[in-house]
C-alpha cells in the first residue's frame, strides 16, 4: 500500500462505488501545539486551543475499489506524490486496519488555500480525509473517536473536526494510554465571535516542513520545556478569557504564546526562522494599531503569514493597515466556522 506509482485508471466500464465526501476548515491556534511525544502515534507534549476558521475549506472524496492493486490520491487535480502521498496512504492503512478491511481507495482532495503555506491546511486535510474515509470504510465513529483518529494523520487536524473554538488534549501516560487520552473537543465559548485577518505575506511552500521543524525544537532547543510549561499557564488563561469574552485577555496571550514558540525555534541548532522581513512589517504594524487603540493581535504559525486576532468592527481597518504595511500580500478576513461535515450526494 506504501507503493509511490500511481494506479492507471480502471477500465471504462468500471463503476465506482459513490464513497464518501467531506469538507473541513482550517483552524489557528490561539494556544499552540509544538512538539509530539509519541511520532508514532502522534502524540503532543502540550495541550492546544484553536478557533476553526470559516474560510479555505478542504473537500475530500474517498472512493473505495477493489479492483486496484493501490490507493490513486489525487491533490488538487494532479497525483500527489513523495512524502504528501505517503501520508495519505499511511492514514488509510491505519483506517483500513481499524476497519478491519483491505479495498484500495480512490481519494480526490481539493483546498482553497495554498498547500504548505502555514496556513494549516494539515489540519483541514486530515479532518476531511478522516471522516470520508471513515465512512467511506463503514467506521461509526463518535466525534471523539474522530478526533482522534484525525490526530493521526496532523495533530492539529484533531481540532479541525469541531466547529468555533476546540482544545486537543495531550493526554496523560504512553501507548494505548496516550492514544486514548489524546483527542479534541469543543470549548463552548457563547458571545465571542471575533475577526481574524489574515496576512498572506507568503503563500509558497515553506523550507522545513513543521514536523521536521518541531522534531528539531525539541531535540535541541533550551528553550523548548520552558515554552511548554509557560503554556499550561496560558492555557488556563486562555480560557477564562474566553469565557469572558475578552479579545484582550484572548489575544495578548495568544501573541506571547505564538512569539514563545518562534522563540523555542530560533533557539533550536541550527535554528528554525520561519518570520520573514514581511512578518515584521505586519507585527510592527499591529502594535501601531494598538498603539492607535485598536485591540489587535497577532499570530503566527510554521510559516511567515501572520493572523490578526481583533473585533469585527475593526476588521476592514486592521486588514488596510497590514496590507499597507507588507505591499502586494493578498488580506483575508475571516470568523468563526463550522466542523467538519459530511456532505450528501445532492450538495457534491
Ligand atoms: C504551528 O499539526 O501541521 O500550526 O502534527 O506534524 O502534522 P503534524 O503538525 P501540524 O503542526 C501545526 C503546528 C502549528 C501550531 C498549531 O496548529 O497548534
């Protein structure tokens, strides 16, 4: 099943079973997960909050064939291939394997949003391909279940499965234990509906690949276990702000998390810099903006696009101020949206 050759077609008269087809959004973390514990079975060191976004949906299609001797995955139209690919495949197996069945499968995936551009299409790629290949295969999972087994393929993908604002537990222990104790839910957060403009600085492929980046960051890193601890801390924090509905509370510490874990990469040998002279310009503008009175706030993920967490009122302004401040970067806003869903025939 790991073969990388792409199986030709199917004779012509070959019909298809009608399979599965899902739709994911991305989620940022306001709380970051960095670093596994467990590579294996995906386990994170930290536990992780984010809000999924309701914009650059993912749209998966898992078909099953019998008749094929490997999976055909196909990304945005062209076969996917080396390591993109490879995870696909893997993530199959592991479903095949918990469904106790052997059918090679067909799988179409499209995303509205650049793909390894730090804007953690993983997590709305794994979420997607997680429940059409659940049900393509005839897993009934619960949403915990889901999450979990989302985790699998993009630990951030765990959190993609539930709509609004969503923790991922890192869980206690090893093994099955971890496994187990390793899943995302929601955290109900009622009034709290805040925009969040996205800066696309950069929308190409990044040069370390976040899990190589993260592996790295915690082999070497001095300062990767303060960060993690630090983190608890804000995590705590994290929620009563949103309990309260305080984007300020909610957004100065998710900007000092997110500028902790950059710290922990360019503390890692050799170092990880994944913020560009753009970032800077968008970071520098948004302390203007709250210099100005403007509640904003910044985050950023493994790669130099900076996601600016405000009120939905000021969101047109934020969005002209870091446009005027990384000429020629393409501006998104976006809110709050849903989980991921399984969509029925007539809407595919
Ligand atoms: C910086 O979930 O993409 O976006 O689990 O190795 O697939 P893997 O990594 P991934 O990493 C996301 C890291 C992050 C922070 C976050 O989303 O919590």
């Amino acid at each position: 099943m790991l073969s990388d050759q792409v199986q030709p077609a199917g004779p012509a008269e070959e019909v298809l079973d009608p399979g599965a087809t899902a739709v994911a959004h991305p989620n940022i973390a306001l709380i970051k997960y960095w670093g596994k514990r467990d590579e294996r079975l995906m386990i994170p060191y930290v536990d992780s909050l984010s809000m999924t976004l309701d914009v650059f949906p993912t749209t998966t299609t898992v078909r099953l064939r019998s008749t094929a001797r490997a999976d055909s995955v196909t990304l945005d139209g062209s076969p996917a291939r080396g390591e993109a690919r490879h995870r696909v495949v893997a993530f199959l197996d592991l479903v095949r394997q918990i469904a106790g069945r052997t059918e090679p499968a067909v799988v179409d995936t499209r995303n509205r949003v650049p793909t390894g551009a730090g804007l953690a299409s993983s997590a709305s790629g794994f979420a997607a391909l997680a429940l059409a290949g659940a049900a393509a295969y005839g897993l009934d999972l619960d949403p915990t279940a889901l999450s979990r087994l989302a985790r699998r393929g993009s630990v951030s993908a765990a959190r993609s499965v539930f709509g609004g604002f969503a923790i991922c537990h890192a869980g206690p222990g090893t093994g099955v234990a971890a496994d187990l104790g390793s899943y995302a839910e929601p955290v109900p957060v009622a009034d709290f509906d805040p925009a969040l403009v996205i800066a696309l600085v950069d929308a190409g492929p990044k040069a370390v690949s976040s899990r190589a980046a993260m592996r790295r960051t915690v082999e070497t890193s001095p300062l990767y276990r303060s960060w993690a601890t630090s983190s608890m801390a804000d995590l705590s924090g994290m929620r009563a702000a949103l309990r309260r509905g305080d984007l300020d509370a909610v957004g100065e510490i998710a900007e000092r998390n997110a500028l902790g874990m950059h710290a922990t990469m360019l503390a890692a040998r050799p170092a990880v810099r994944y913020l560009s002279p753009a970032t800077v310009a968008v970071l520098d503008s948004v302390l203007r903006l709250r210099a100005d009175g403007v509640p904003a706030y910044a985050t950023m993920d493994a790669g130099p696009n900076v996601k600016v967490l405000c009120h939905r009122a000021d969101a047109a302004r934020v969005a002209g101020t870091v446009r005027d401040a990384a000429p020629g970067c393409a501006v998104v806003t976006a809110r709050r949206g849903p989980g991921a869903l399984l969509r029925t025939g007539a809407e595919r």
